[in-house]
C-alpha cells in the first residue's frame, strides 16, 4: 500500500494535489492549477487478470471453509433444502438457518440464470453452499449454471451411463471435456481474479445425478460408477410415476424399487474409517420417508423441505389457528349470553 501511495505523490497530476495533507505535503497550498489538456488514456480489456493479482490472489482467498465434497469425504451426513421459489431473502434465511447446502431449483423453479445468480449471492454471504439443479442435461445449460459458481450441479432425468458420461464433460474443459472457456471473466473464477481456479475446480465440484425412473434404476450400479459421478441423487415423485403411482409415491412396489437403487450406489463405497471411497447417495424426505430414516439407511446428503412448502404450511397453520380462534370465541360467547339468560330469568 505504501509503495502505491509514493507512485500517486510522485505523479504530476490533479490526483496528487487532492490528495489530504497527511499524505499530500503541497495539500496546503492556497491555489490549486490544473493543466488546460489531458492526454487520452488508452484502456486495453484483459484476456487475463493482471500480474500483481495472480501473484497475490489465489483460490484460497475465495474459500474459507471445506467444500462439499470434503465433508462427505469425511464422512459427514449432510442436510439441506430445495430453493424453489429462488427468492434471494429465503435463500438468505435459509442459510442463516444453518442448513449444510441448498440446492437453487431452476428445473422446476420459476426462475432461470439471473434468479439463481442472486441466491448464489446470498448464500454466499452467509458462507452456505449452493447446488445448481438444472432444467435439462445440457452443455448449454450446465456451462451457464457452472459459470455462477455453484459448489454442486444436478443433473436431472439420468437414465443411462450413457447420459451420466455426458453430464461430466460437460463439467470439464477440454481435454478431459466438452465445457466451454470464459473462466477469464466469470463469477466461478472471480471472475478471472482467483488463480488457482483451474487447479481446484475439478476437485471441488460435486456432480450430481438424478435417477428417477424404472429403467435408470436397473442400471443403477453402472451409472454410479461412472468416472466423475460423485453422487446420485433419488427422484422419488418422478420414479413413482414412471411405476404407475403418480398419486402414492409411499406405495409398497415403489418402496422396494428405492430400496433396490439405494444398494446399487453403496455398493460403490467402502467405509474407510471416515472416509467413504464410492458415490455418495442423496434424498429428499418424504411424509413416509423422514430426514432420519434415509440417514439410518446411509444416505450422505438430505433434502428435509422445498421452502415453498415450509412457507405453504406455516401459512395454512397460521390461518387455521387463527380461523380456529374466532369459531372458539364464538362459542365462549354464545355460552355467556345463554348463562346471562338463564341468571336473568332465575332471578
């Protein structure tokens, strides 16, 4: 900082002479002049962040807490929630709440890129991870959603190895990949000022693959063991309804189908002290289903509520005790009219 201010007092420009009297020792004079042209500065745009950021910039700056990834690694059972409404205040509160991850939905949420940027923002001033679920397994769609910066990305609709090999190169750039490179400017990398980002991304990024219907469970135990797949995550409303069970995802054929599918991906992992060497397993909870049953069957990752369903049945309770109140008020004053009635004709 010292040296910056020494090259600003050595300038021959109006910068120096506005400079206040304690770094500026011509500040006192009475008459300031300032020269009648200015030469034009020519701006050149940056391909690269400049050479004094990268030598002092690094990914560590941006991380101040283990990543997803490395929580699971040792063996930590992770709870969250979906993000459906994309509301940059719930996503706030939410992760004030203290939940491990949230997932921002724009499969099924109302909003897109823009939306999920400012929760991704939000999130981040609460130091709470975001998973990106996209709308469909796409390059378009994961390179825009990869750019915000997620620590996760969810891939929806995964039925095949086939399409699970797909959704990891979309993960990676070229060689190892199909995704597209403007890591020079874009939130993921600092937008070009986090050096290391490059070296890390690989490493940190969790890959989530969705399975939620008949046929990817039978082949299970092979898309989970796709190289790049870190977790697959149980899509028990869509699985239902490939079954025929649209209505009773809690059916007892539906039940077993989960079951069958949640032993093909720990099949992939042994425990090894705390660390677990597979592809981790992940679920949302369900009315038959809680967050500590999954866990107890040893699931890594829990979705406990959608925050527009929390919302919904705090509102319904809300207008339910209230409605309740006002039928109960008017009970207690029917009661007293009659025994001021009855009081009167006693007498």
């Amino acid at each position: 900082m010292s040296a910056a201010i020494s090259t600003i007092l050595n300038l021959k420009s109006p910068i120096k002479r506005l400079l206040p009297s304690s770094l500026n020792p011509h500040f006192s004079k009475p008459h300031l002049s300032f020269p009648h042209t200015l030469k034009p500065r020519t701006l050149t745009p940056l391909s690269s962040p400049p050479s004094f950021l990268k030598s002092t910039i690094t990914s560590s700056s941006f991380s101040t807490s283990p990543t997803l990834k490395t929580r699971l690694r040792n063996g930590e059972t992770l709870y969250g929630l979906f993000l459906l409404s994309l509301s940059p205040t719930l996503a706030e509160i939410c992760g004030l709440s203290g939940y491990d991850f949230v997932v921002v939905d724009i499969e099924h949420g109302p909003g897109g890129v823009s939306d999920a940027l400012a929760c991704l923002r939000a999130l981040k001033g609460t130091n709470t991870p975001a998973i990106i679920r996209i709308p469909e397994t796409t390059d378009t769609w994961a390179k825009k959603a990869l750019d915000l910066g997620p620590q996760g990305i969810m891939f929806p609709m995964i039925d095949s190895p086939k399409l699970a090999k797909r959704a990891v190169s979309y993960c990676r750039f070229p060689p190892n990949g199909v995704r597209g490179s403007a890591h020079t400017v874009v939130r993921a990398s600092g937008y070009g000022i986090d050096s290391g980002y490059l070296d890390s991304y690989e490493d940190e990024l969790l890959i989530m693959c969705q399975v939620e219907c008949e046929e990817a469970v039978k082949k299970m135990e092979e898309i989970a063991e796709v190289e790049g797949v870190d977790c697959i995550q149980m899509g028990p409303m869509d699985l239902s309804a490939s079954m025929g069970y649209l209505w009773d995802p809690g059916h007892k054929k539906v039940r077993e189908m989960m079951r069958v599918a949640e032993k093909g991906v720990l099949k992939t992992g042994k425990k090894k002290g705390k660390d677990y060497d597979g592809t981790f397993l992940s679920g949302f909870a369900m009315p038959h289903d809680s967050p500590e049953e999954l866990r107890k069957r040893g699931y890594h990752m829990v979705s406990g509520a959608v925050d527009i369903g929390l919302f919904r049945n705090a509102a319904v309770e809300d207008v339910r005790k209230f409605k309740a109140g006002l039928v109960e008020v008017e009970d207690e004053g029917k009661d007293g009219d009659q025994e001021e009635k009855e009081k009167y004709w006693s007498e």
